[in-house]
C-alpha cells in the first residue's frame, strides 16, 4: 500500500502532505495524556506489521492494521501512522519522504473513518461489536485500496483498473485483519474496556 | 502497565514471526550489459517476478528511448541503444516504481565491436581446449580481447546476480528494534510534552 517516489505529480504530492499535517495537528490536539503510550504501542504494531507479507495473489502484500490503529485512537492514528511510515520510509525504504504525506492520507484516513463508522459499535452486544469490528479491519484496508486508485489518477492511470487491482490484491489481507480486529476488540472488551471507543466508565459491557 | 507489557509482547511476537519472512514492499530492477543488448530483471523484494510491468528507457537527458513490458519471469530485454548512460524505470502499477542506472563506462565496456565478436565467436568454438602457442598467435589483438570479453561476461553473470540479489536484502534485526526505540522514544517525549503542560494548567 506504500506508493513509491517519483510516481505522483507534485501537486498531489502537496495536497497529501497538507491533509496529512491537519491531520497530525488534529490528533495531536486531541492526544490526552493517558493515551501517549497507548498510541506509541499502536504506532509500534503498525510499523512492524508491514512486515508480515502475505504470499497470495498477484502482488507482495502485507498487513496493515490501519483498521485497529483507528478503532482504537480515532484522530490519534495520524500522528501514529506517520511516525511509523517515516520510519519505514528511513529504515526500510518502503514509500519514501516525498510521498509520506500522500501514504500518510492513504492509510491514516481510512483509519479515522472507521473509528467513526464502527467505533460507537464495539461496544454494543457481541454479534454488533463482531461485524463491526471485523467492518473495520476489513473497510479500512478497502478504503486506502480505493485512495491509491484516487492518488494514481491524476498520473493518468485509469481509477477503476488501478483501484480494482489494489483491491483485489489485498482481499486476504481484507480477511485477515478482519479477523484480527474481531480477536483485538473482544480481548479488550474483556480486559481493558476502557481503551475502546465510547467507553464510559460505570457502563456494564 | 501490565496491559502495556501484554501488547509490547505481543508486538515482539509479531516481529519474530515477520521476521522469518521479513522482506521489502517495494519492486526493483536491475540491468546489465550482455553483448549489444541490455537485460532487466524486475522483482517484488519478496522473490516475486514482476508480470507485465512496464519498463521505461531514459538517456541522460532524460528523454524517452523507448519502452516495454516484462515477461513472466519479470524480464525484458532490449538492444543497446546510442547513449551516455541509461535510467532504466520500472512501473510495476500501483504506485511502485524503482529505477537503475547504467553508466556510460558500464554501457561502453561491454559493447565491443560487434563485428569482432561474430568473427571471434565461431573461432572460439572450433578451438579445443587446450590452445597450442601457435594457434594463439594466429588470433589478432582485436579477437583476443573479444573472446575474453564474451567469457569473462559469461562468468561474471552469476556474480554480478548475486551482487544485486545482496543488494536487497530485506530490513535487518536492528532496523526493526531500531525503529520501536524511536517511536518509544517519541511516546516519552510525548509524554513529557503533555504531562508539563497539564501540570502548569492546572
């Protein structure tokens, strides 16, 4: 899901690096004390799981949890998700600096998206919270497929081909982190409410 | 704290599990002179072939040379074109592209005379392998430089594979913990930043 340097036009370029910094800014602002580590374990988790490539389909795909980065720190997943892809752009030459901004928007956005779409739902009865979460890990993946297909047509590859490509290549990884967010969002029901989305405290789950 | 310790478990897991199949998200492409041609050979860091991507010529001057797709097995290969230097360019669609660039010494190193080459190479052929004095004198300079040229490209091939394959090696033990230590770092400097300013706020 990372673009690579040189691909994207210079004013796309600059539109993802403004929309990623309001962004940052918004989710720094809203950054509460008691979520700081919280969000540097979700930026951490992010910035490993690119590593885990799934061996299926016609691309190299890996996981992206954009999904529970979201779920779990709404605006927060800004400032999270570009930390982790600036490292992965520095450390591991995926994506690259100039297109952080675009990468940033790609995935981050999806992930607020979800925290507001499914985010009020992880805390209903389990069949709700399941399909939600599982809306989310999978909705957001689909999502940043669909924004890369937007951010390829202004370098005038066709939207649809482009956007259906990246989707199809990631259906496992849409499957996967699904599942994965369902297995995070009952963990912590259980666990640690209290992290989850609209929670308040004295509400019995 | 412990629930903190739980996900930092977890996320170590994670790590040792992507470790084993720790590689890149990015496509590359390598070219090399052989004779009066120039071969590519475009991959997904993770081993995969790139099908059917497509593959840009430029000169120094940036201009288009010309273009085509990759085979099944990532490869496309093209005759040598009259430039100082090449910028070869994959596209491999979805936002991945790398380049490689091919000096003018490289390009020139390799060429030879052509016509040499075609004189040589039968000659080659007929000789068994152990060359007796007087048939080495009967090559000229010329034929001689071509024939060592042909066989040491020959031999050099696996080599010069190998270099490129090294070349890309996916991330490494300490970039990984390299980065979780930066973005530990970064939540302690968060921290601070916000615990200092809700103190004096309140």
């Amino acid at each position: 899901m990372h673009i690579s340097e040189g691909v994207l036009s210079g004013p796309v370029l600059a539109a993802g690096a403004a929309v990623a910094l309001a962004g940052t800014a918004a989710g720094l602002k809203k950054l509460e004390l008691d979520r700081v580590a919280q969000t540097g374990m979700l930026a951490a988790a992010f910035f490993v799981a690119s590593l885990i490539h799934v061996p299926i389909g016609p691309s190299s795909v890996h996981l992206i949890l954009n999904g529970v980065v979201g779920l779990l720190l709404g605006w927060a997943a800004f400032p999270a998700i570009l930390t982790a892809l600036l490292l992965q752009a520095m450390l591991f030459q995926f994506g690259g600096l100039t297109v952080l901004g675009v990468n940033t928007v790609i995935m981050a956005g999806p992930a607020v998206i979800c925290y507001y779409v499914c985010g009020p739902l992880v805390l209903k009865s389990p069949p709700v919270a399941a399909t939600a979460a599982f809306v989310a890990g999978a909705g957001s993946v689909l999502l940043a497929g669909v924004l890369v297909g937007v951010s390829l047509v202004f370098t005038g590859e066709n939207f649809l081909e482009v956007a259906g490509l990246v989707v199809a290549a990631h259906l496992p990884i849409m499957v996967i982190e699904g599942i994965v967010t369902v297995f995070c969002v009952a963990f912590l029901k259980k666990v640690k409410p209290e992290l989850l989305p609209g929670y308040k405290a004295g509400k019995s789950v | 704290m412990k629930q903190l310790l739980k996900v930092f478990g977890l996320i170590c897991a994670l790590m040792i599990v992507g470790y084993g199949t720790a590689q890149a998200h990015k496509v590359t492409i390598f070219a090399w002179v052989e004779g009066d041609r120039i071969y590519t050979e475009s991959k997904f860091s993770g081993g995969k072939r790139v099908k059917n991507g497509t593959v840009t010529v430029l000169d120094n001057a940036g201009s288009q040379l010309l273009e085509g797709k990759t085979d099944d097995n990532g490869e496309f290969s093209f005759k040598t074109p009259e430039a100082n230097g090449l910028t070869i360019i994959i596209n491999a669609g979805m936002g991945h592209r790398n380049q490689w660039t091919l000096s003018a010494a490289e390009l020139g190193a390799a060429e030879g005379d052509p016509a040499v080459t075609a004189v040589a190479a039968p000659a080659v052929d007929g000789q068994p392998e152990p060359v007796s004095p007087n048939v080495a004198t009967g090559l000229s300079a010329a034929e001689v430089e071509a024939i060592v040229a042909r066989q040491l490209e020959e031999k050099l091939r696996p080599l010069t594979h190998m270099v490129a394959e090294s070349r890309e090696k996916g991330p490494s033990v300490a970039d990984i913990f390299g980065g979780i230590g930066y973005i530990l770092g970064l939540v302690g400097l968060g921290a601070y930043v916000r615990y200092r300013r809700e103190n004096r706020s309140s």
